[in-house]
C-alpha cells in the first residue's frame, strides 16, 4: 500500500513539476528527452541535431541570386554630394536621371538640416546634426520634384525644384 502512494505521489509531483515549467527554456526538456532517449540505449538526440541545425541555416552562396535579382530595381543611377550650410544648399543638380539617387549629405553648418522631397509625400531623404555627414536613398520616377529642408523657418532659402527625366 505504501508503495502506491509513494508512486502516486511521484507521479503527481512530476506532473506538477512539468505543469509549472515555462516556454522559457524549452532546452530543458529537450535536455530531459535526450537524457531519457541515451538511459534508454537510444542514440543521442544532440548528435542528431547537428546536421539539421546546419539545415535551418541559410546557406549564403543561395543567398546571392536573390540578392543580385533585387539590385537592379534598387541600382543607383547617379550619387550626388549635397553641402548644407545654415541656410543653404549646394550640389542639388536641376536634373537627374530617373531611377534611385544616393545622396551623401555633409553638413557644414551649426544647425540641424535635412533633404525632403514635397513631391513624395514630404519625404525625408537624410538628416544630419551641424558637423555631421549621412546618406540616403531616393527613387525618383521622370517628373519635377521639391527638394527642400523640412526644418522650421528653412525651406525659403533652402529649396530647388529638380527635374527627374
């Protein structure tokens, strides 16, 4: 009679004990299976993982075609260096080509300035602190677009019109 207790009471508590653990390690009961599988005379579960572990991963050489077929729609047609100053802008060309434009911004002034274009829904393109440099991105279909610094008080002295062709 004591013995069934005793192996009711085992039972429970290991019921218990598996109810009250969380989704946080999930290893630990991987762990507890792979140790249950090696008392058992069964293979070790870790040395069968290995391989698949390899198999989720991806692998980088079939990385690059799917990298290559984006690059042409994201291929930059032409880079421009823009130079703002407090209260300027120089290097935005009156035209460029359509497709995506790189802007390497340099900020020479003391004050915070940006490139945004009215025509894209007031997009930003780059920002940049007084003394700091960033690039940006831009596609830009065949048209004429606003380029502007959305800071306020700014965009008066700080705008051209560019024609995308």
């Amino acid at each position: 009679m004591r013995r069934r207790v005793l192996i009711v009471c085992a039972a429970l508590g290991a019921i218990g004990l598996a109810g009250c653990g969380g989704d946080d390690d999930s290893d630990s009961a991987d762990e507890q299976a792979n140790s249950d599988q090696a008392e058992n005379g069964e293979p070790d579960a870790d040395d069968a993982d290995e391989p698949d572990d390899d198999a989720d991963e991806p692998d980088d050489d079939a990385d690059e075609p799917d990298d290559d077929a984006d690059e042409p729609d994201d291929e930059i047609v032409e880079t421009i260096n823009v130079e703002a100053g407090d209260l300027y802008f120089e290097g935005i060309p009156d035209t460029l080509p359509a497709g995506t434009i790189e802007i390497e911004f340099s900020n020479v002034g003391e004050m915070l300035h940006d490139v945004t274009i009215e025509e894209l829904g007031d997009e930003m393109v780059v920002s940049a602190a007084g003394g700091e440099t960033d690039t940006g991105t831009v596609t830009l279909e065949p048209g004429e677009y606003a380029f502007y610094c959305a800071v306020p008080g700014h965009r008066e002295q700080m705008e051209v019109t560019v024609t995308v062709e």
